[in-house]
C-alpha cells in the first residue's frame, strides 16, 4: 500500500485523539474514499456502514474489509446518502464525515444536516472535517467540485440554522498544507485538469478516488518519514495553530437538535 499524504495523516492523528474520548458504539460514514477513517474507526472498537456515491470506492472498501464484513461489523454501501430515510439497525452513535459537505448546494447541506439528526441516538454526534479559508480556493476545489471552503461562522451559521450545536471547532494541518499548497495546485493542475470538464455528480464521485502522486499517494519507501510517528513534531504544531484563520481544513463536533432540548 502506498503511503499517505502528510496532511491526511495529520488530520487521522487529531481524529483518533478525539475519538479516543468516545464509547465505541455505531456510527454511519459518508463519503468514506479509501477507507482511513473506516479502519480508524473499525480499530477502536466502533461498528457500522458508509456511504458512497461512487461504485468503485464501494468496491475497493468491501475488498479492504472483507474480514470486518463477514463478521458482521462493517458494510460499504452504494447509495447517496441523503435518499436515505432508514437504515437496517437501530438509530447510531456517531454520524462522520470528511470533504462531504463541500459538495452540496445550500438546500442539500441543509438537508444532510436534517437527515443526520433523523439518525443519530440521543446522545449521538456529528464528526466532520471540511475544507476551510475561501482566500485559498485553488484548482483542486475546482476540480472536486466543491461548492464552498469554510470559515468558523459559516459553519457555525449552517450548524445553529438547523438547531444543531457546536462543541468543539478546531483548524488542521496549518502549517503543513499551507506551505505545500503551491505543489499540490501543481500536481493537481497537470494531472486532473481533464476534471474540469465534468458534471458536478461527476466530479463529486470522481474526488474519493483520486490518484496524484506525491498529492494523494506517496511511493511506500516513503512511509519512513510519512508516518505519525515522525510527523508529530507537525501535529503538535497543528493544535498549536488550531485557531489560525489559514488552516485549510476545519474540524468539527456537533450535537443534534434534541439533545439540546434536553439540555435545556
């Protein structure tokens, strides 16, 4: 397997240590890509399905986890997520996403967040990772369709408009990805530009499974250097810097509109 990009890598480094304060439970994922956060998650005791648009990235996922699948612990599933109105177990624990959002127009990201709350238990929570300061939209945006990058108060707009409640907000990868940005804009350029000429379904389905080398695959002798270990001078850095407006990528956790009626 080839190694990871510094900036996912750092951004799975802040996801375990705020998983690591939840009780394993279920949890559904949309928009899974190749499947870091599902092993993640899967790894720490956690149960579940993710959703994906695109057939392929369902396919190499039931591959990657065949053994968590016949147990019974994991299911990838082609659907969109937003026609989804049951599921085939009870109400779940954790609702995750990661470079979802981006992609859907106001109505459907309002509607993603009405559906998230349909499906989440009383305690449940939303976990979810977006791409973040508008002064930095680039190629890549372009190329994977997004609609928007955040800022901390459009994102909390969206998240109070729905009655939901933010708990925690904090800026990655800043400033790792910052100072890589001009090369990964390269790389993206001269080998996605062909993207640009496809539908918005297209290019969203197209944007978790993306082959740029040394953008989102890195030869494997690299993993010596690509790894947490020897990234976590960065990590430190990126929490240090979790406030700074530059950071590319904005995390964030949130609680659905009835556990804050209860809390009232």
């Amino acid at each position: 397997m080839s190694s990871l990009p510094p900036g996912t890598i750092l951004q799975l480094m802040y996801l375990k240590e705020r998983l690591n304060k939840l009780k394993p439970g279920r949890f559904i994922e949309i928009g899974p890509g190749s499947g870091e956060i599902s092993e993640l998650l899967l790894k720490l005791g956690w149960e579940g399905v993710s959703y994906d648009l695109e057939s392929r990235t369902v396919e190499r996922l039931q591959s990657r986890f065949i053994v968590q699948i016949s147990e019974g612990r994991y299911n990838a599933i082609n659907e969109d997520f937003l026609n989804v109105t049951k599921i085939n177990f009870c109400k779940v624990d954790l609702i995750i996403s990661c470079m979802v959002m981006e992609h859907l127009n106001d109505d459907l990201e309002n509607k993603f967040m009405e559906i998230s709350a349909n499906l989440l238990t009383e305690d449940g929570l939303m976990v979810g990772l977006v791409p973040a300061s508008p002064r930095h939209w680039g190629i890549e945006d372009d190329i994977a369709g997004h609609c928007r990058r955040y800022t901390r108060d459009s994102l909390r707009k969206l998240v109070d408009s729905n009655g939901w409640k933010i708990l925690h907000c904090s800026g990655l990868t800043y400033p790792t990805s910052n100072i890589l940005l001009p090369v990964s804009n390269f790389l993206v350029g001269r080998t996605e530009k062909a993207k640009l000429e496809f539908s918005d379904i297209e290019k969203t389905k197209a944007s978790g499974i993306r082959d740029v080398r040394f953008k989102t695959k890195f030869p494997k002798v690299l993993k010596f250097i690509l790894n947490k270990h020897s990234l976590m001078p960065l990590h430190w850095i990126q929490k240090a810097f979790s406030n700074s407006r530059n950071s590319l990528i904005l995390y964030f956790e949130a609680l659905p509109p009835q556990i804050i009626l209860k809390d009232k």
